[in-house]
C-alpha cells in the first residue's frame, strides 16, 4: 500500500484501509494508540489498514467521524498545519489538545460535531 503523502481532499473515495492509515497519521497515533482510542486491538488495526477488513458498527461511525474532522480541517488547513492545531491545546475542547481529546469516550464525535458548525 502507497503511503506517500496526506491527500485529505479525496479521502472519502480512497480505499478504506487508506483512510485508516492517512487518519492514524493526521492525528500522530501509532498504531497501539489508535487501538486505545478505537477500543479494538493493534492487529484489528493493522488489519483495516491492509485492508483485510473494514470495521463496523460503532468503529465504522468512530472512522467516519475521525475522516469528517480530517477533512473539515482540510479545507482550512493543509496537513503540516492540521497536525500543528491537533498537537496544540484548544480552549473549545476544555483546553485539552485534540489529539487527547479523541481518546475520551465521545471525544471524536463532538470534535467532529463542532468542526461541522465551522465557517457556517
């Protein structure tokens, strides 16, 4: 599989194991990281990103919100300044970085609910 670099403008029609991989890398997770904030284990992720398999139910939604958030911030940012503002503390998140923010039960969602009210 192709990794060479971030294309968030068409990340909804790569194929999904590619989704996996380019949002595990916008965020700056390792693959363990990933599986912590998924709840499901490295080899599932391993898995999705070989694309093997594709998740389901709750972890397809937790994707899919992650990818929605991916690119909101692409069309604001390119990638090198997307993983900036992942990495910086954020007032809207209860000062908390993004990054350790999705690790909350819910956290992805609600940063994905409050990136789709930007620039309305």
């Amino acid at each position: 599989m192709s990794h060479a670099s971030l294309n968030l403008a068409n990340l909804a029609s790569a194929p999904f194991g590619e989704q996996v991989f380019t949002l595990r890398q916008l965020f700056g997770f390792t693959k363990v990281e990933f599986a912590l904030v998924l709840d499901v284990n490295e080899k599932t992720i391993r898995r999705w990103e070989e694309g093997a398999i594709a998740p389901q139910g709750s972890h397809r939604l937790a994707v899919d919100a992650l990818r929605n958030i991916a690119e909101s911030l692409g069309e604001l940012f390119e990638p090198d300044i997307i993983r900036v503002w992942i990495d910086r503390e954020n007032p809207a998140l209860q000062g908390e970085r993004p990054r350790d923010f999705a690790k909350k039960p819910g956290g992805i969602f609600l940063m994905a609910h409050l990136l789709s009210n930007v620039g309305r």
